[in-house]
C-alpha cells in the first residue's frame, strides 16, 4: 500500500439544537470570552440569536463581528482580528457558510500569534498555532468545518488560499436546526458541490487513500439519497441532516485527497462572471465527468460499483455511465439543468474561460487524467 497521510478534526459533535446548548459544550472547555463570527444573512435568519441567547444563558462573555460578504476580504480580517484582541477574547466561533468559517479559521490564527495574512498564504505556513477555534456550518455543502484551508481575496480581487493542518478548528459542530431556513436555490447549489467534493476526492490521481475513499463513499450515500428531499420547501430535517453530515464527510475527504477539474473550471467561471460556487460546479460537472471516463473510467466505475449494487456485474463503461446518469437525474430534478448561456455568458467567452481554467494548475494536476487547453474549450462548448 502507498504511503498516505490523513488529518482531520479532532471533535466532530452532531447534535440538533446543539447550538443552543453551545454553553455545555464550551464551558467545559474553560472558554470564558468568546468572539462570534457571522454574517448579516445569519443574523437576519434568527440563527445568532439562538447562539448569542446559549452563551449568555451559561455567562459567557461574548462579541460578535458580522461584516462579512461573499468572497472575504483582507479588511475584514483586519477587522475582526481588531475585535478579538480588543476583547482579549479566548476563544473564536465561526457561525455561516464558507466565507465566515474562512475569517473565523485565519482570526485565530493571528489574533493569537500576531502574524499578518502575508505570512500564511500558501501551504503549511503557519507558525504558533491559533485561539481555539470552533465552526458551525450553516448550509450542507462546503464542509468547511472540517477543511484545513481558508480563501481570502485581496482588495484588487485576486484570490490568496491558507492551507495549513491549524486552521482545522477544535470542534465542528453540526446542528440541523441551522439548515431549517435555507432557500432551495441554496439547497441545491450547496449539495452538488459537496457531492463534487467526494467524486473528486475519490477519482483524485495523487492523493486519494483508503481513509478518504471510505469518507467519499459514504458521503455519497448521504448526499445522493437525500438531496432530492432536502431540495423541497418542507423539507423533513432528517434529509437535511443528513446532508449536513454528508458534506462533513465529503469535507474530510477532499481536505485529505484534494479537489480537481470539476473545480477548476468552476474557479473561471467564479472569477469572471461571479457565480455562485456551487452553480458552478453544476454547469460543468457532468462534461467533465463524460471528458474523464473516455481517458480513465476504472475510478469512476470503482465508485459507482460502491454505490449502486445494481450495477456490479457491469462493464467498467456501463457502470461509470451509470453513476453519471444519476447525477444527470439529480440535476435536473433540483432545477440545475442549465447551460452556461443562461448565465450572460456568450460563446466569444469561452476561449477565455478555457485559458484561466489552465491556470489552475494545482487542481488540475488532481484530476485523473490530463486536460489540455483543447479540451478545455470543448468541455466549456458542451457546457454550453
Ligand atoms: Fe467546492
């Protein structure tokens, strides 16, 4: 067997309500001076209300910082950094989706150890650990909560990624109540891009490992089975919950064996037209995923073979085939089902969608086979 190397959170607590009892959970723990870190959207949700009412109710000092956008900005972490040492606060709790578990994870960091943002951007650059540190993701699909890394954009737009084993937070706490009003269209979009986390994470061509194979598998079986439930409006919070825990596992698995093409393409479609992430992935997923089993369909075939008991005996295509076509199905009934045309995107652009997808090196050289600047353009044609 290869050598491989999987890190992870050390405490991963599943509890609906939990954030209301977030005084049982933190008081053990001596935390006595909390900042909270949200964003408007969550504030205007009622959901940090419950927060602020459970730290309260058990005499924890606390202070919040909620000026937090899409995209974080290097202000903002400024600006939070500035509340935490202010405060003197002993301990941070990022409470939304992925931009505010993003500033919570780098406010740790340099609340505690003084270091600016310019110092830890790249890989492994931390140094003198964090505050303790404690995440609460309120939609299912980023797996934030369980990922070593953080994307801040610096004013000019240009996008500067931590990655560093101390940004994993002391405890990711998962409570589905924090889903209970999440609008469909984010139901959606969140879940196909927890569901691309585990499908790269699993068909990775450098890092994936038994641990996050195990993890990729399983968090299909969640967000496969429920995303269709979770999507309507009266959603049982059983489908959602487990959508919740499927990201977390899909978050440790692409924490460990790293997203790939899906991503990339994804990554140009953000950076010119601003879409949302998930949104995205959907666009492209399925072009790449046809583009991917005509070079290298065992990875593809293993997973479909893992999830689908229908199709062991199948050929290697035919089972592959198999699980895109059920991704084909899930789209659709979820109302993703659209062209990149749709989007105030025009055939001229895709040349240069194609070129700032090559860009992104790093990710591409995770996917199972290579993509050229050719292919690129034909996948974004398709998609369009
Ligand atoms: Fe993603």
């Amino acid at each position: 067997m290869k050598k491989f190397k999987f890190t992870t959170v050390s405490t991963i607590i599943n509890e609906p309500g939990g954030v209301s009892n977030i005084g049982e959970i933190i008081s053990p723990l001596g935390y006595k001076n909390v900042l909270v870190i949200a964003d408007k959207g969550i504030v205007n949700a009622g959901l940090f209300d419950k927060l602020i009412k459970g730290l309260n109710d058990s005499n924890i000092v606390n202070v919040a910082f909620t000026d937090i956008g899409p995209d974080p900005k290097e202000e903002m972490v400024s600006a939070s950094v500035s509340v935490a040492k202010e405060n003197n606060v002993d301990c941070i709790i990022g409470i939304g989706g992925g931009s505010v578990m993003d500033v919570a994870k780098v406010t740790a960091v340099i609340a505690k150890n003084g270091c600016t943002l310019a110092d830890i951007y790249g890989i492994e650059q931390v140094r003198g650990g964090r505050l303790p540190l404690l995440l609460i993701p309120t939609t299912a699909g980023t797996g934030s909560e369980v990922t070593s890394s953080s994307v801040i954009s610096h004013a000019s737009g240009k996008k500067n990624v931590v990655i560093d084993p101390t940004l994993l937070p002391d405890i990711a706490l998962l409570d589905v109540e924090m889903l209970s009003s999440m609008p469909k269209q984010i139901v959606s979009t969140t879940g196909v891009d927890a569901i691309v986390h585990a499908i790269e994470a699993y068909t990775s061509s450098t890092k994936k490992n038994p641990i996050s194979d195990m993890l990729a598998c399983e968090a299909l079986r969640y967000l496969l089975g429920n995303i269709e439930a979770s999507f309507q409006v009266s959603a049982a919070e059983e489908s959602r919950s487990k959508m919740l825990l499927g990201s977390t596992l899909a978050g440790q698995a692409f924490a460990n064996s790293s997203v790939a093409a899906v991503h990339a393409f994804a990554y140009a479609l953000a950076e010119t037209f601003h879409l949302p992430h998930g949104l995205s992935n959907s666009l492209v997923l399925i072009h790449i995923l046809r583009f991917n089993i005509g070079k290298e369909v065992t990875l593809y075939s293993d997973l479909s073979r893992n999830l689908f008991p229908e199709v062991i005996g199948k050929s290697d295509r035919e089972a592959a085939e198999y699980l895109i076509s059920r991704l084909e199905n899930i789209i659709e009934s979820i109302e993703l089902n659209k062209g990149l045309r749709e989007f105030d995107i025009r055939a001229e652009d895709l040349e240069k969608l194609a070129e700032l997808t090559l860009k992104q090196e790093r990710l591409l050289n995770n996917n199972p086979c290579k993509i050229e600047y050719r292919d690129a353009l034909q996948i974004f044609k398709n998609a369009f």
